[in-house]
C-alpha cells in the first residue's frame, strides 16, 4: 500500500483528502504546516507528498526545495496543490524548486488520483513491500 503525506492547512481540504486517498487504497497522513510536514515525513517515510502552496508557517514551495535539497527525502515525489498560486510563474516555481506535479484547486477527483497513479507507478514502491 502507498503512504501519501498531505501537508494541508484547510481542516476541510484535509479531510476531504484522506477521505479520497482512503477510498482509493492509500494509506493517508495528515500534517498541517511546514514544521508538522518536516517531522511526518522523517517519522512516517511516505511514498509520495501532496503539498499545499500556502501554508500557514510557510510557503509550501520552499518547503519543496528543502526536501528535494536533503539526500534522505529528495527521491520522494511532491505534488504541488493549490488553490491561490494559479499563474504560470507559480507552476515554474515549484517545477524549478522539484516537484513533480502542479495540481490547481478545485480539481478533479479522477484526474488528481490518475496524477497520482502515474506519478507513483515512475517513482516510488509502496511502503508496504
């Protein structure tokens, strides 16, 4: 089973999330910010990050360059969500800074888990193997 982070400050997209990973057969976990989403990622090692770009002690764009900098979490996958950064310049900053997906909010369920899907079947293994 993949283990996807969602580092998300809406309680509402939050749920949302992990209600829809959940029903697609991934194991969730919830962070809220920059430094919640730094400690669930060293403690649970998950498959792949949903990044929120606003987060509320941080720009999730940085966040992304800081993992992607660190040997020990740079070959996890980021996914960029966002529901603010919808410009152009905002998509090429967080390719720029790593990630390997931009997802604008609200999006489409069966697009962002088909995302998902690619995203995971390139680069990652399940956490479960």
């Amino acid at each position: 089973m993949y283990r996807i982070l969602v580092i998300e400050d809406s309680p509402i997209m939050r749920q949302l999330l992990r209600t829809l990973l959940s029903g697609a057969g991934y194991e969730c976990i919830l962070a809220t910010g920059v430094v919640g989403g730094l400690k669930s990622c060293a403690q649970h090692k998950p498959d792949l990050i949903m990044l929120d770009v606003n987060l509320p002690d941080g720009n999730g764009i940085d966040l992304c360059r800081t993992l992607k900098a660190d040997p020990k979490v740079r070959h996890i996958p980021v996914l960029l969500l966002t529901g603010e950064a919808r410009g152009v310049e905002n998509r090429v900053d967080g390719f720029d800074a790593g990630a390997e997906d931009y997802v604008i909010k609200p999006f489409n369920v069966k697009e962002l888990l088909s995302r998902l899907k690619g995203i995971l079947q390139a680069s990652a293994r399940p956490t479960g193997i």
